[in-house]
C-alpha cells in the first residue's frame, strides 16, 4: 500500500470538475471527485463509505478494471497531461479500510418484501443484481452451475491478478444479508425458465459467455481453450509437458493464460498475436508484467496450423501480417514456422447459443441475449445482463448493466403492489 503522503499528492492533482466527466466515464458512476475530495481532507473513512456504498466491487474494480478506459480515459487532466490516478486511491481507500477493519459494517435491509427473484449465474452481474435486489429487501436465491460462487472472478481470474479472498468477502456478505445460493444448476440442464416462473416474481439471467472462440489447427493434443485452461489453474490442476507453449490472441485473457503457463512450469511462452503492438486490445500493463514474467509477444503474426506426429504438435505453420485502419492482412511470401508444443486459444468467449434455444431467448446477429432498454429479454419477466448481452464487457460494465436490471425488476415488481 502506498504511504499517504504520496496518495495526498495524486488527489491533489484532481481538479474536482463540476461536470464530473470520470463519473460518467464509470459504468457505476462512482462519485470520483467526492471520494478525492475526502483523501485530500485525509478523511479515509468517509472515502471508503462513498465509494462502497456505490459499488460492493469497489476494491476489485480498483485491482482489475482498466481506468485508462472508463474513468482515467475520461479525466480532464488526461487531455493534455497524465490523468488522475483513480485507480491507485480508489485501491489505496479500500486497502486502508480493510487494515482499519471498516469493511464489517453492516449493511441495512430496507422493508422486507414477498417477491422472489432467482439470479442465474454468481458472477459480477449475477453478484450486483441479487445484491441491489436484496438490500431492497427482495428474497433472492443465486443459482450456480459450479463448485465455487464467484464466476469469472473465481475461475476466470488468476489469483495473481486477483485475490480469491476479495472474491470470498462479497459472497459471505451476501449469505449474511439472507441472499440464497445453490451449486450445481445449470440453465438449460436441471433449470428451466418456465418451472422458474411458476416459483419466481423475476429472474435474472448473468450466465455470462462461456463458448470459445477457435478454428481449426488439426487434429491435435495439448490444444486448449481459454476458459478451460484458466479453469485448470484456478483449481490448482496442472496440465503436464506443457513444453513450448503458444497464445493465440492479444486480449486480457491472452496475458492470463499466458502467465498462467509460465507458473504451471512451461518451457517457454510466447503470444502470437495477428495486429501490431498498437492495436492490441490487452491493457498496456497486462502486456508489461507478461513480458516481465519471460513471456515472448510475437506481433503481426497469424497461425495457419499444426503440424507433427501421433496427434502430437511439433510446429505450427504461420504468416506474417501487416496492419492496414486497423485489420491484419497476410503478406505475400510471409509464410513460417513456429516451435510450439501447446496451443491456447484466447480469441473470446461468446454466449452458449444452444442454452439460449432451449430456453426460447432471442439472440441477435452477434449471438449475444437481445434486451430492451430495460434489459427485458423476449420472456415475460426475464432479464439479462454482463458478457451475455454486451460483447467486450468488463467487470464495471457487467455490474452497470446488472444494477440497471435490478433496478427494472423493482420498478416493475412496485408496479404490481
């Protein structure tokens, strides 16, 4: 944590703007400057209290959400200059809370309501929506096809990037506000929408996207998907003979299983990537502490396919690219060869269609859940949010897009009272 002289400084270099554009570069809107405002005063305490009383992921928003994007990308100071570094006080708050032990308060429940509302999926959107539901006292039940709460937090996120206990902390507070949750249900499988309805005023749907997206290498071993290897590492599951391992992507997620295959004892790492350096989608600093951990980025490279032997890969045929507005296109004669002996794909993840169908969602062209502004799917009483119904979503867009939810259902179920 850093000293509080230091922090002083970075608030000092606010400028407390009336129009609060940070504010609305946030998907929470977090009171940026009010919460500055109280570290310059060196009032922690209250600092803390704005920023959780808007947002129960505040800390973890502050570890893993890219501010260069959201509210640092929106920050007058950043029009010329550097801008404010909201991230490292919003985590500094947050880190002081927790050595003052503030993080117990209780939260109250307003008046408590006969509505039932069951929320698909415990991760970030599934979190936020039964949260904002339950303090508004809504009885909520969270349903969870896996072992462990916390979705793409827990399974998604290497512990090195986040903390599992952070991930901990939210969901026992939930269980303490009286939110319900049972492991084991997937929608689609052992939960179906219309036998939800019959017991539920409203659900929401925060299942998230769980399909990867691939192409075909061959027929090869040792070919993985993001999802599943970053599954693999979370439960402490080590894949062997990992060997020379190749990335295929560029995103966040790429830096992840790229890091992840450093720690899990691969020979070498190296992330092959179609676009230059400049077009990368992955946060400046993701790249930076791959790199600082051996992992090799090789730029404007696509992967054709593998070759070897026995379903084993020895090399990987590819081409070299030139980034033309934006797109990579194969360049004439650019053709080589890689060592590998592990693929990884991190190209994306997209809902899983064949849930949807079975359940009678609509999706639309890009194969996300279509919602209204209300964020109403096609099914009476149905809502949705997250990586489900936007495409390239973080964490602070999931929990925007699920309080937006939350705050249908109850003007909805109000209307009914």
């Amino acid at each position: 944590m850093e000293n509080i002289a230091d922090i002083k400084e970075k608030a000092k270099y606010c400028l407390n703007c009336k129009l609060k554009p940070c504010s609305k570069g946030c998907p929470m809107n977090t009171n940026i400057p009010e919460f500055i405002e109280k570290i310059k005063e060196e009032n922690f305490e209250e600092a803390y209290y704005i920023l959780k009383e808007n947002n129960i992921f505040s800390h973890i928003c502050s570890i893993i959400c890219p501010q260069e994007d959201q509210c640092e990308g929106s920050c007058v100071r950043g029009i010329k200059s550097t801008p404010t570094s909201i991230g490292k006080l919003e985590q500094f708050v947050n880190e002081w809370a927790i050595e003052n032990k503030l993080q117990n308060k209780k939260i109250e429940i307003k008046q408590e309501r006969n509505e039932k509302i069951a929320v698909i999926g415990s991760g970030p959107a599934g979190i936020e929506c039964a949260y904002e539901l339950r303090k508004n006292g809504y009885q909520v039940t969270i349903f969870e096809k896996e072992n462990d709460f916390g979705g793409i937090l827990t399974y998604g996120i290497p512990d090195f990037r986040l903390s599992k206990k952070h991930v901990n902390e939210i969901i026992e507070m939930l269980q303490k506000l009286g939110v319900k949750f049972e492991l084991g249900k997937e929608l689609g499988k052992n939960l179906h929408i219309e036998d939800l309805k019959k017991e539920y005023d409203a659900i929401f749907l925060g299942i998230g996207a769980e399909v990867p997206s691939k192409y075909d290498l061959g027929d090869f071993e040792q070919i993985y998907d993001s999802d599943y290897f970053l599954k693999m590492y979370n439960n402490n599951k080590k894949i062997e003979n990992l060997g020379n391992v190749v990335v295929i992507g560029g995103g966040n997620v790429a830096m992840d299983c790229s890091r992840a295959a450093v720690r899990m004892g691969a020979e070498s790492v190296s992330i092959l990537y179609r676009r230059d350096a400049e077009n990368m989608p992955a946060r400046k600093i993701e790249l930076e502490e791959a790199i600082e951990d051996g992992v090799k980025p090789v730029f404007t490279t696509r992967v054709i396919k593998a070759e070897g032997k026995n379903r084993k890969i020895e090399k990987l045929q590819c081409i070299k690219t030139q980034v033309i507005d934006g797109k990579a296109i194969d360049l004439p004669d650019g053709e080589f060869e890689y060592k590998a002996d592990t693929v990884i794909f991190a190209i994306g993840l997209k809902p899983n269609k064949d849930i949807l169908e079975k359940e009678k969602l609509e999706y639309n062209e890009r194969g996300l859940i279509s919602i209204n502004d209300k964020c109403e799917t096609n099914i009476e009483k149905v809502y949705a949010g997250g990586d489900l119904s936007e495409a390239k979503s973080t964490v602070c867009r999931a929990l925007g897009s699920s309080r937006k939810a939350a705050q249908a259902i109850m003007e909805r179920l109000g209307k009914n009272v």
